[in-house]
C-alpha cells in the first residue's frame, strides 16, 4: 500500500494542477488555440508522469539534474535559432494567432531561464515541485520538439500561397513581418527552430526514459 503524501507533496501538488489549468487557459486568453493544445497538453501529462514518480520518491540528483541543464541548455540554443528565424511571427501567420517577438522573448529568453535555475537548485534540494517543472520541460522540449517537422506541411490561417511576409492587425495586436515556411509555397523544407529541434528532444526524451523505464536509476 502507497503511503499517503505528506502536507508539502499535496501542497505540491495542488501548485501544479493550477498551472495546468491556469497556463493554458492565460495562453489561449493571450495568444490562441495552440498555447493550450502544446503547453496544456504537456502540462497534463507532465502532471501525470510527475505524480506518479518524483512527487512521490525524489529522483536522486545525480540522476536527473545533469539531464534537466542538458535538456534546457539545448533549450536556449534551439530559442536562438527560432528568435534569429522568425518563430513567433511565423506561428503567428501559421495559426492566425497575435504572438509578437516582444512576448516571445519576455517568457523564453528573459523570464524561463529564472525558472529553469531555481528548477535546478529545486532538484539539488529534491523539492518536489521542482520535479513537476523539470517533467513539463522533458515533455515539451524532450517530445513536442517534433512539431517543428510538421509545421512546414501546414497552410497558414494568412495567405497561404504569398510567399512574401505580411504584417497586419490580428486581435488588436500589430505582428510584423510574418514570413511564410509553408513548404507547397516555398519548396523548401524549412521551419524556425526546426535544424535544432534535437538538442533539447535527445536529453528530455532520455530524461523520460531513466524516470519511467529506469526508474529512476
């Protein structure tokens, strides 16, 4: 029989069930559809995995930290590349969806390596909501990664067949320069991010696997 959690592990817990909710819920007031279905959705399932391993017996961090600074250190290089490529106006066109690169900076080059440091100093302590944030980044940079193969097989929501950038009002936010990497348009294979979509994907889904096959091993 499992042991009941203790007072800081539903404490924990309750924590990471209101960013689940609350997260997706912000991005899609925000942004749109997409921030719900990528964030929420590896919000859930970081949620699940984490329950049922870190929360309720710390990982040693010898075992999950290395792979946690590897994951988000692959992370921020593969930022670089979709900030200097044009990511979020090309999401922007993509879904028809106001993300503007101010905002795309404030939350993954100025406000996300806040969180990932204090996640690593978390998981040297084995706080256990530390592990829920280091499951979400290993469920979405270690797997969701794989979008960026997709998404130049997706028709963009704004002029599909222009392969020539458009700015415009979407929502009553102005997007600048939105580029088109629609593949049936441009004849190349191509999307922000996408030639360094592995550095994070090969430490998360490794991460992944020492946790749930390895148990923690």
């Amino acid at each position: 029989m499992k042991k009941p959690l203790s007072s800081s592990q539903k404490l924990s817990f309750l924590i990471a069930s209101i960013f689940t909710i609350v997260a997706p819920v912000m991005g899609y007031l925000s942004i749109g559809l997409a921030p719900v279905v990528i964030v929420g959705g590896s919000a859930l399932i970081g949620l699940f995995c984490w329950y049922f391993t870190y929360l309720r017996k710390p990982v040693e961090p010898g075992i999950i930290l290395p792979l946690f600074i590897l994951t988000v250190a692959g992370l921020q290089i593969h930022i670089v590349e979709e900030y200097l490529m044009g990511f979020a106006p090309a999401m922007s066109r993509l879904f028809g969806i106001p993300w503007s690169e101010k905002s795309f900076l404030m939350v993954f080059a100025l406000i996300g390596p806040v969180i990932y440091t204090l996640t690593s100093l978390g998981l040297y302590y084995k706080i256990p909501i530390a592990g829920f944030v280091a499951w979400f980044i290993f469920i979405g940079p270690g797997v969701a990664e794989f979008t960026h193969f997709i998404f130049p097989l997706i028709a963009p929501d704004l002029l599909p067949h222009d392969p020539h950038t458009v700015t415009t009002i979407i929502d009553g936010t102005s997007i600048q320069n939105m580029p088109n990497f629609y593949f049936k348009t441009t004849g190349k294979y191509y999307f922000p991010g996408m030639w360094t979509a592995v550095l994070p994907m090969i430490p998360g889904c490794l991460a992944i696997y020492r946790l749930l096959i390895g148990k923690g091993k």
